[in-house]
C-alpha cells in the first residue's frame, strides 16, 4: 500500500476523530507536532483562558478535542488571500 501523506497515520487518526478527548499537552502536540514552530505552554493555556477553542472541564482535569481545536484555531487566525 503506497503512502499518500507525509503525516503519521496515528495523529490522523486522533485529528479526525470525532469523540478523541485528550488532555492539554497531549493536545497541543497533535494541533503542533512541531514544538520548535507552536505555540508556547503559556500562549496555549492563554488562548484556552480566553475561549478560544472549546475545552471540557471534569472536575479539576480539563480535556480538548484536538478536531475540535483545530477547526476553532483554524477559523480565528486563518487570514483569506486577497485577489489582485
């Protein structure tokens, strides 16, 4: 079977996945899987303060749903190319 993508076929998986809820850091490395080029522990936190991304509190333990980040990341800070 060729290979079609240049990611892992896990982290499609756990993207894709509708009822995947995982915790904070486990979700900013499925969102960022590169560290060098995400963003920071503080910035992601910061941004999970502010709402914008919704997140699951059970108790004192909080869980994202890495599609779900995604999309609300993807829909905040997606700048639309102008036609010229």
């Amino acid at each position: 079977m060729p290979a079609t993508s240049s990611t892992t076929p896990v982290r499609d998986q756990l993207v894709e996945s509708a009822a995947c809820l995982l915790g904070v850091e486990a979700c900013r490395a499925i969102v960022f899987p590169d560290a060098e080029s995400g963003p920071g522990k503080r910035t992601f936190a910061e941004w999970m303060a502010r709402g914008y991304f919704p997140k699951y509190a059970i108790g004192r333990r909080v869980f994202l749903d890495p599609a779900e980040v995604r999309r609300a990341l993807e829909r905040r800070f997606k700048i639309q190319a102008r036609e010229i």
